[in-house]
C-alpha cells in the first residue's frame, strides 16, 4: 500500500484521556504534554485541553501563574485578544516548544506560538492545544470509549531523550 | 525567534535539553502527575468541600485554596511551596464556555 506521506515527513501518535470539567459535565479531551519557554529558560508539564475550533494554542494562568513571576508577563510577546463565548480576553504571544510523550519514553518538540491570557483576566480555563498545531495531522475523539489520539505529519522533528 | 526557521536542530536539542534539566522537568512531571491527577480522582468531592474556589494540591495534600488564583499563587511563593510539582484546580460546579477563536 502507498504510502500518503511526502518522504521528508514522519508521522507522530500521541495519546490523551477525557476529563470532566464540571460535576456531571461532558468528559473533555486532554493531553499531558510538556512546555518550554525558552525565552525564560522555564518549561513545565501542562494538561492541555484538545481543542481543534481553537485557532491558537492557548496557556491558561492556573499554568503560568507557576511558571513565571508576575512581573515577568510584562516581558511577554505582543499583545492581542482573543473571542471567547464569554468575551474578550486579553493575551500576549510567546514562541515556545510543546513536548509530546513518544512510547519509548522520548519526546517530541514542536515549535509554538502560545498565547497567554493575561493572568488579571480572571480565566479559570484549561490550557489549550489548539488548530495551530492540530492541523498538522489527524485528531481522533471517542468518547464513549475514552479515545484521544493525535498522530501528527512532522518534517525534521526535534526528538531528545527524557 | 522562529524555530520553524531554525537550521540548526542540534544547537536546539542542546538548549532545551539546558533548560529542562535546570527546571528538572522530568522529575518534577512525575511529582504535578501524581498532584494533578489526585485532583482528577477526587474532583467531587472537592468540589463540595471547596465549591467555586481555586485549590493548590501537592501529591496528595490541599496546600491551600483562595477564590481569588492571583491571591492563591502569591500565598504559594510566599511559603516556599515547590510551584513546579504543584496542581492548581478550579473547583466550580457550573458550565465555562471553552471556545476560543483569534481576533485579529
């Protein structure tokens, strides 16, 4: 069988799991995945919601609050908001690096633009894996059976022991 | 600075692999794992005990909890509280809107 993949690309899967995010509320995708900025030399391990209708890949404060000192997000990329159903949110751009648990116990970094909500904002949101990276492959969501895997189609990845 | 633009791959791993080990990432993950999923199997229970408020879980101890997550953190730095191993929870028993989309 052909193979779909250009030669220059390697595809990737990941696993989540669901959560709830309220009492009796519908279980969430999630991924654990690991976070660097390296503009602060900080990184972090961070449950990130799987959200493909989100253009952005999203850092909440309940996960920057503990890995930067409050006068630090003035120091943060340019600022911009984002629309959420409850309103505007103010934010600021950051690049970073997302790592993704490989089953061999190594990691796989993809480059990211995050964007963090300005932690006076009052979010109580999850973090979010959003379209930005999502779009680079395949998403699948069960439910009912408790299914999150994203396989997504790489060139030259950065991959580093854990 | 774009890594996406980035040639030099092996001058990156060298960095990340800098600061992951001066954050001692792996090791803390093993530690916020076992906080964070504490929260996740307890997550109603807490939710009764600590209704609409921000708590801080280390392994398996509520370390504390405000309803106000600036105030939260700011009391958490100020005790000396390992923040890399540390879970941070909203505990609130209604729905929140998660959509996000940019605004240009």
């Amino acid at each position: 069988m052909p193979s779909n993949l250009s030669p220059s690309e390697t595809k990737f899967r990941f696993h989540g799991f669901y959560r709830q995010g309220y009492i009796g509320g519908p279980g969430r995708p999630f991924i654990r995945v690991l976070v660097t900025l390296h503009r602060f030399n900080i990184s972090k391990q961070v449950d990130m919601m799987v959200d493909c209708g989100s253009d952005v890949t999203t850092l909440q404060p309940k996960d920057t609050l503990l890995m930067l000192e409050e006068s630090q997000f003035s120091q943060l990329g340019r600022p911009r908001r984002l629309q959420g159903i409850g309103g505007y949110v103010d934010s600021y751009t950051e690049d970073g690096i997302v790592g993704f648990s490989l089953p061999d116990k190594r990691i796989c970094w993809v480059p990211v633009v995050f964007d963090i909500t300005d932690p006076k904002s009052g979010s109580s949101l999850p973090s979010t894996l959003g379209n930005d990276v999502l779009q680079f492959g395949t998403t699948v969501l069960n439910s009912t059976n408790g299914i999150v895997r994203i396989e997504l189609l790489l060139q030259n990845p950065l991959i580093t022991p854990s | 600075m774009s890594y996406f633009l980035m040639n030099n791959l092996k001058q990156f791993a060298k960095l990340i692999n800098e600061i992951t080990t001066k954050n001692k990432l792996y090791e803390s993950s093993v530690v916020l794992s076992e906080s964070q999923d504490f929260v996740y199997a307890h997550r109603d229970e807490l939710t009764q005990q600590y209704l609409d408020q921000w708590i801080a879980v280390y392994k398996k101890d509520i370390i504390g909890h405000n309803k106000n997550l600036l105030s939260l953190v700011r009391e958490l730095r100020t005790s000396g509280a390992p923040l890399q191993h540390i879970a941070l929870e909203m505990l609130s028993s209604e729905e929140i809107p998660l959509a996000l989309q940019f605004v240009p």
